[in-house]
C-alpha cells in the first residue's frame, strides 16, 4: 500500500468505506451482543451531528474553543445530579473509560500523603484498564476472587488492604458479570482511612440510578455513599453518546487537584492538563452534552426499562436452552454459562448464524450485553440459540477458543505472545 500519486475521486473513497465494512458485524440489525450501544434512530443522529459539527474543534484550548468547557462542564454536572444528588462532585471529562481509570490512579498516587501507598486492592473481575494504569503508574495489584455469584467477599478485600494500598477499586457493575460489587459496605469500613474507594460505573453509571423504572431498586454506589470518593461514568455506554467521553468525578477539589498535570518552564509557555491525551476534538464532549441533554431523566427511565424488558426475555430463553446466568445481575449485562455442549462450540454456531457474541473463559460463559435494537431481534436471537445448543451437541468434533475482552482469537490457547501477535495483525495491511 503506497501513498497514491494522486487525490482519489470521492465516489471512489466511498466506495473504499462500503468494502472496508464489508465483513464488520451488522450491529444496526442488532446482530451484536458487545462494542456498540444504541439509541433509538432520532437520537442516534442528532448525536452524530453534534459529533460531526464540532470533529474538528480542539479541546487541548478551552481559551480558543469556550464551547468545549460549556459541553464539558454541563456534562459533568448533569451527571453528578443523577450519580451523586446529594454530595459535592469535582468533574474531569476524558477521551474514555480507561483514561479516567489512569487519571484517578494519578489522583491517588500523587494526593500529599500518599507518597508509600502504591497498592491497588480490587476483585479479579475489575477491568483490564486497572491493571494497566497500575503498569503506567507503578503501582502493584492485589487480586482478590470472587465467588459463584461474581461478588468478592467484602471480608477478603478489606483483609488485602494495608498502610501501603492507595485504593480500593470496585465495579458498578464489573463487566464479566453484570453483578455491582458490595460497594457500600466495603467503602464504609474505609471511609477515614486513608485508603480510597474508586467506583468504576463504566457502564452502569447511567443505567443503575434508574432501575426503579424496570421495578429493581437501584443499587447505591456514587459518591453519596460514604467513603467513596472518586467514579467514572462513560457517556458511549449507556449514556448513548460518542465513544471518546467519559466522566470522571472527585468528592474532593485536592484528589483533582493531585490528577492533573501541570508544568512551567517550556519555552513554549506554561502546561496544563487533565488527562493523559493532548489535542482530541471537541466532537464527543457536544455528543456527549447532547445526548444527555436530548433524553433527559424521562428518556434514560423509558429506555432502561424496554432493556431491562428485553433481558428479562433473554435470560429466561437462555434458560430454557440449558444455559444458566451467573450471580444475579441487576442490569441488562450478564454471562451464561452451559452445563451440556461447549460454550465455544455453542458460540460457533451462533456466529455461522451471523451472530457475534464474546465468550468468556471462568467460567465457560457467553456474554451478553443488551442494547435496545435487542428488543426487535430477542426471539429470532432465541431461536438461534436453540438452533446452536443442537447442532453443538450433536457435533462430535472437538472445539477450542481463546476468549478474550473485545476481539476473538479462536482455535488455540492464549499467551502474551499470541496477543502481541494478534495487535500485530491489526496494524498489517490487509491481502
């Protein structure tokens, strides 16, 4: 692949697009299960006009670009109000759940008094993004295991902590499961410690807090409960904005004082910043703004509710084809796992019927994320399913598959090195 001589014809960059996508999953049609959240079709594309009017604005300067601190700001108020209603929230906005991850670590790691603690405390089920803002940042993890429901026992964490962890982090709900973490109890025995509690609701920040709308009582795990002291929101997930935002929030201005970072000296001028990247568009915070601001309370609730409605029909057709949920997820993420053929094999199957779905390794599990296009797609989703446990029971070749978080790598186990072989191929310029 060479750079061509000359500027290709537009009608034939748009033809280039079309084939790019050929073999990407039909996650308009509902065929996917992970990665893309939607909303219905108005919001969708008023999201994408925000996104696309403001793609090239650059937020590196909110001197030059005053729109990026209203979106920025308005986003993080609004959602501190539906988070933590009833305490003082001090807001960063971040390109991402991982980058919020790696900014409240900084937070811990550089707060005054806080210079021996470089522990992190968390149940195995946290996500992947704490191990590798501990990697960045020097600190070392303590993995605590979790039981058959997803849940680490609040006894087991708080035996892990000791004068040297900076904090505990927990999952609002951890991804693997769909379960919430014992937040409240856990952040309670720590509140005065020393030792803080960061709550990652990646994905059930705006979900949780409206559950009563589906008849579930919402769990608590924002900064109203005490000893908790910093969450981060994203605004793709269940927000329903662009993917690039995410919210993180301090219940104190010194921990987001300790997150930034600042520096003078440079020829070029004084520096001062957030989060981990410099120049990005001001595109996802106006997405973000306005996906918030154009569903509104009544719009999360109508929206949770029909997800929820949706789940509750997948789990009990899951059910009924021999699979079991694990834990008891109150959101509508969850993993399944079988008792009769194999979960790669069921997988498989369903992926010949156009279906792509994660698997997942302990347990064996399939794993679902429901979106609300899954309301129009369940039954024929079902039906597949039963289609898939047959032919994988009556399929007597062997199978075998690497799971892992957001790629499939099948046919084989999984090491380092088959990874790094696998982010080779994504930069490798296609046959």
């Amino acid at each position: 692949m060479q750079l061509p001589d000359h500027g290709l014809d537009p009608s034939a960059i748009r033809g280039s697009w079309s084939a790019a996508t050929r073999d990407d999953v039909d996650w308009r049609g509902g065929r996917g299960w992970s990665l893309v959240y939607d909303s219905p079709d108005w919001h969708q594309q008023l999201v994408d006009e925000a996104s696309a009017l403001f793609a090239h604005e650059n937020a590196l300067s909110a001197s030059a670009f005053p729109s990026v601190q209203q979106f920025e700001s308005e986003t993080i108020a609004m959602v501190a109000s539906v988070i933590a209603p009833e305490s003082e929230a001090f807001g960063v906005f971040t390109s991402g759940g991982t980058e919020s991850i790696m900014v409240a670590l900084k937070g811990y790691r550089d707060l005054p008094g806080n210079e021996t603690r470089r522990r992190l405390v968390m149940p195995v089920t946290a996500h992947p993004g704490f191990w590798k803002a501990a990697d960045y940042l020097g600190f070392t993890v303590e993995l605590v295991p979790v039981g058959p429901d997803g849940l680490p026992a609040p006894a087991d964490v708080l035996a892990a902590v000791d004068d040297r962890t900076a904090a505990v982090c927990l999952s609002a709900p951890c991804f693997p499961f769909g379960v919430v973490d014992p937040i409240a109890e856990i952040a309670g025995h720590l509140a005065g410690t020393g030792v803080g509690v960061h709550v990652d609701a990646a994905m059930g920040g705006l979900f949780l807090p409206f559950l009563d709308a589906a008849g579930v009582e919402p769990p608590q795990f924002g900064l109203d409960v005490p000893g908790v002291i910093s969450v981060s929101v994203d605004m793709h997930k269940y927000g329903y904005g662009m993917k690039g935002a995410s919210v993180l929030l301090f219940a104190n201005p010194e921990l987001r004082h300790a997150s930034y970072y600042v520096s003078t000296g440079w020829p070029g001028g004084a520096y001062a910043a957030s989060g981990v990247i410099g120049t990005r568009p001001v595109g996802p915070a106006a997405a973000a703004w306005t996906a918030l601001s154009a569903l509104g309370r009544s719009g999360y609730r109508e929206l949770v509710a029909q997800v929820m409605t949706t789940a509750r029909t997948l789990q009990a057709g899951l059910a009924a084809n021999g699979l079991e949920v694990i834990g008891t997820p109150p959101m509508g993420v969850f993993a399944a796992t079988s008792a009769g053929p194999s979960i790669p094999a069921i997988a498989g199957a369903l992926g010949e019927r156009g279906w792509w779905i994660d698997t997942q390794e302990d347990p064996p599990s399939l794993h679902v994320v429901t979106f609300p296009r899954h309301g129009e797609v369940a039954e024929q989703f079902l039906g597949d399913v039963a289609w898939a446990v047959g032919k994988a029971s009556a399929d007597d070749a062997p199978h075998s598959a690497g799971a892992s978080y957001g790629v499939m790598v099948r046919g084989g186990s999984i090491d380092d090195q088959v990874l790094r072989e696998h982010l080779d191929e994504r930069f490798t310029v296609p046959d």
